[in-house]
C-alpha cells in the first residue's frame, strides 16, 4: 500500500482522498529537523507556562471563561475537560472515510511547524489509529465553524484516552475494545493537547477536500451529458470549438468546451457547422423564407460550456483554498519557537473553507440546472424526433399501446432533485450569529457549508444517474451504432446495470446503482 508523508505542508487533496478510501497509510516525516521542531516547541510551552502567567486555553478557562486561571498543576485535567463538556455532538454520523479524513487532517495541521505544541506522543497516536484504521466516530452537527470545530474533533480527542466509539473492522464499537485488540494503551491529554485537537478547522477541510473531488467528477460528468445531448439532438459543434472560448478567455470554458469537442468531432449525428450551413442553401432571389432547421441550439447545449466553465474555475481556485487551509497550522493559541513567542489568535476561523463550499454549491447549482433541462430536451418528444417520453416505438395495433409511459417520471424526479439542489446554493457563511456568551460573537459556519456541500453533490449524482439512463434509452431508440465511440462506451457499461426500458419498470434500485458506478468509473477522468 502507498504511503503518504505526513509533515504540515505538502498535503493534497489527491492524499487526503487516498487516505480516505484506505488506499493509502501515512507516516511521519523522518526528517530531523521535523522531530527537532516538534521537540522544540513542546519545551518552549511548558517553560512558558511554568513561569505562571495566564496562557490561554492551558492555564485558563476556554472562550468567554478565560478570565478563570488555573495552577499549571492543573492543565492536564483542564484538557479533560474540554474534550468532555463538548461530547454534545448530535445527528448523524459522518462515515469512517469522512472519519480518516478529519484524522490526516487534524494530525498535519497539528505538526506543521511545531506551532500546536503537541507531544510526540500525540502525533504518533494519531498516525496509529490511521494505520490501524481506528477512526473515531464524529456527530455532525455542533459546529459553527470558529473557533474551528470544537465538538465534532471532540470525539477525536476523547479516542486518544480510551472513550467513545470507534470504525473498526467494519463495525462501530468502543474505543477500549479496539484499542485491547490491537494492544494499544490510552494516551492521555496533557497541557494544551485537547485544544490542539480540537480548537481547528480539520472538520470542514476534510468534508471540502473529499467534496471537492466528487464535484471535479461532476464537472467531467456534466460535459458528457452536453455531449450526448447534442449527437442525440443533432446539433452544431461550433461552439464546443477552442477558437470560441479561446476568445472568451475563461480557463474554465476552455477546458469544458474541449471535452466535450473531443467527444463529438468525430460524431455521426453532430454537424460541422460549414457543412450545416452548406446543405441549407441560399436564399437566393427570395425576400423570406422558414427554414426547417434552425441554424443555432438551445442555450442549454450552446452555451454549456460556458455554465460548467464556471464551476471548472471554480474548482480552480477552490482547490488552493482549501489545500492552504490543509497545510496551515490552525489553533490556539500557537507557538513560535523562532521568536519564543505564544500567540492568541484566530486561525481557527473557517472563513476560507465556507467561502470556497458556498462557491462551489452555487456552481453546483447550475449545472443540475442545466443537466435538468437538457433531459427535457430528450424526454419531450415534441422537438427532438424521438418517442415521448423515451417509449419504445410502439405501433397502434400492439398490444402494449397507450400503456407505455417510459422516462415520464423519472424527468420529474429529475427535476424534483434539481428543485431541491438550489435549495443549497444559498451562502452558509452569512448566517452567522453570535453564541458562547458572546465570545464567538462572529463565526465562520464553515462546517455546515461543507456538509451542505456534500450533500448537495449525492443528490447531482442521482440526478445524473437518471439522466445517463435516459441518455442510453434514447440512443437505443435512434441505434446505438450510430453514437460516438466514446457514448458507445458508456452505454456498453451503463447496460451492464439497467437494460432497455421496453415495458415500464421500477428504475429506482438501477438508478441508485447506476449513481453508484458514476462516483467510481474512471471512464470520465
């Protein structure tokens, strides 16, 4: 199994999803230097808090009740405690992937540079429960984001000493029944070290950076509907043409356009347009005349690659964000070994990561807006020459006429998920309101962001899914031999999990499989 380097800043999205889906262990850096630094910086906070000053969060109380001190003695009960007020974690549970994710995070951020002061102890705890695939079960719900997500890393910290529940072996169990399994003892916190765990935004940037990549998926997926809208409506390829968004300019577009451009130039059923324009013929001596084709597309093929252009760039900026926010160090108070200083500060703010999941769910938006309404140009037989509603052609006399009803309700499932999509384009990082005695008084809402965003991708993806089955019913009803390579590839597998609709059928259980094989099929990387 690979092995990811784990030293506080050279994480990735691309590592952060490996680790998460188990197709990677982690290890900490070897360096010298690294040890040193985290050797280091533990001396510099306990000298500092020996001399008797208050330091907040391990010698005080924590939020609005640091004007309460307390003897140095007392700093390691002090850690106890926060990790326990806060295990008021509620709802659903995020699952073990999600769980990893939150672990690698937490623990990069923990020994970037020193500055959390933990011991190495600590980190190694963590990288064991990573390689041993201990994953502490975390609520959803109890964060607001700043300072950072306190309750749900929790849960992380109370699995250092032995308590909670735990992933393991596919089965949630508690944590002294794993930990018994795999011979290994409870560490418990001391000075500064539950803070350090939880005070930080290794919650919301572990849900972004796997949501992050599914919406990359998204985004490939969304071009290939384009693609197939188009050959099965026969329409033009100019505007999937890098002259044309080249002038544009956008990075995005260009990148959308040439996906999909090199899905349909060699396509059968879309025309080169000069070609098009040719078989139209003068006007001649006429003063007018109608047409029988239109010469330009709906605004939801012609302009697609200027709507998924979008949440491409999007992702562009989105990814720095939050791969900034992997690599930072973002707790408080923070240690600097270079200047012996401490500092109390806000790092634990999650401005960033609920900025870039609110762009991104906007986007997001978008294009399940822009799938839905292609699948009405599919589905409504009135403009495209097929069937309504995907039915099979089916001739008066046959015994099956009139009872056919064929993609009818799946158009409005789709378009029942896509109402519900918009519902989560509205910006999270708005609605913050002050809690905790005032002390939090503004706060980032970062982890409902995330989560939003994550769901809002699992219901695109049974959109899409829906949509994918429409797109093989109609190219069944045309002739699958006359698609482009690459349509024929995906119907070859698609037709694997759900077969012609012939006579109407549940599709709900295919549907869902079909979503299924969106998340895992590499054919549109």
């Amino acid at each position: 199994m690979k092995t990811i380097t784990v030293d506080g800043q050279s994480l990735t999205i691309e590592k952060v999803c490996q680790v998460a889906e188990g197709k990677a262990g982690v290890a900490l850096s070897e360096e010298k230097s690294f040890w040193e630094t985290l050797r280091k910086s533990r001396e510099f906070l306990m000298s500092y808090i020996a001399k008797g000053l208050p330091t907040y969060g391990v010698t005080t109380g924590f939020g609005d009740s640091c004007d309460g001190q307390v003897n140095p003695e007392k700093a390691a009960a002090l850690q106890h405690s926060i990790v326990s007020y806060h295990g008021i974690g509620l709802g659903p549970k995020f699952d073990r992937e999600t769980g990893r994710a939150v672990v690698l995070c937490r623990l990069n951020s923990n020994v970037k540079g020193g500055h959390s002061a933990i011991r190495e102890e600590l980190a190694r705890m963590m990288e064991t429960l990573l390689n041993k695939d201990i994953i502490p079960v975390i609520p959803q719900l109890g964060s607001v984001g700043a300072s950072g997500d306190l309750t749900p890393l929790a849960y992380l910290g109370a699995v250092m000493y032995g308590e909670r529940d735990v992933y393991y072996k596919g089965k949630i169990v508690p944590t002294m029944q794993a930990f018994e399994a795999e011979g290994i003892k409870p560490l418990p916190l001391e000075a500064k070290e539950g803070l350090a765990i939880m005070n930080g935004t290794s919650v919301m940037t572990a849900v972004a950076a796997l949501a992050w990549k599914k919406a990359e998926r998204l985004a490939n997926l969304s071009d290939f509907l384009t693609a197939a809208a188009s050959e099965i409506l026969q329409g033009k390829d100019v505007p999937f043409r890098a002259k044309v968004s080249s002038i544009k300019n956008h990075p995005g577009q260009c990148e959308s356009a040439a996906y999909i451009y090199n899905i349909v130039k060699d396509a059968k059923r879309v025309y080169n347009y000069e070609e098009f324009l040719n078989s139209m013929k003068a006007i001649g001596n006429k003063g007018y005349r109608k047409t029988e084709k239109k010469i330009q597309d709906r605004y939801s093929i012609r302009c697609a690659p200027q709507i998924n252009g979008v949440l491409r760039d999007t992702l562009h900026f989105t990814h720095d964000l939050i791969e900034q926010e992997l690599n930072s160090a973002n707790d408080n108070p923070l240690v600097d070994i270079e200047s012996q200083s401490l500092f109390n500060t806000g790092n634990f703010y999650g401005g960033h990561i609920c900025a870039s999941c609110d762009y991104l769910r906007i986007a997001l938006a978008n294009i399940s807006d822009l799938a839905d309404k292609q699948a009405e140009l599919l589905i409504d037989g009135k403009f495209n020459g097929l069937t309504p509603n995907l039915i099979p052609v089916t001739k008066e006399d046959d015994p099956q006429a009139g009872l056919r009803f064929g993609f009818k309700a799946a158009q409005i499932t789709m378009s029942a998920i896509r109402g519900e999509v918009q519902t989560y384009a509205a910006p999270v990082s708005i609605t913050s309101a002050p809690t905790e005695a005032l002390n939090q008084d503004k706060v980032s809402m970062g982890t409902i962001s995330a989560r939003h965003l994550a769901e809002e991708i699992e219901l695109i993806f049974l959109q899409f899914a829906v949509h994918v089955l429409a797109v093989c019913q109609a190219m069944d009803i045309v002739g699958k031999d006359q698609f482009s390579p690459f349509l024929q590839k995906v119907y070859a597998e698609v037709r694997k999990i759900s077969s012609f609709v012939e006579d109407d059928r549940a599709l709900d259980k295919e549907a869902e499989a079909l979503a299924i094989w969106l998340k895992q099929t590499e054919l549109f990387t």
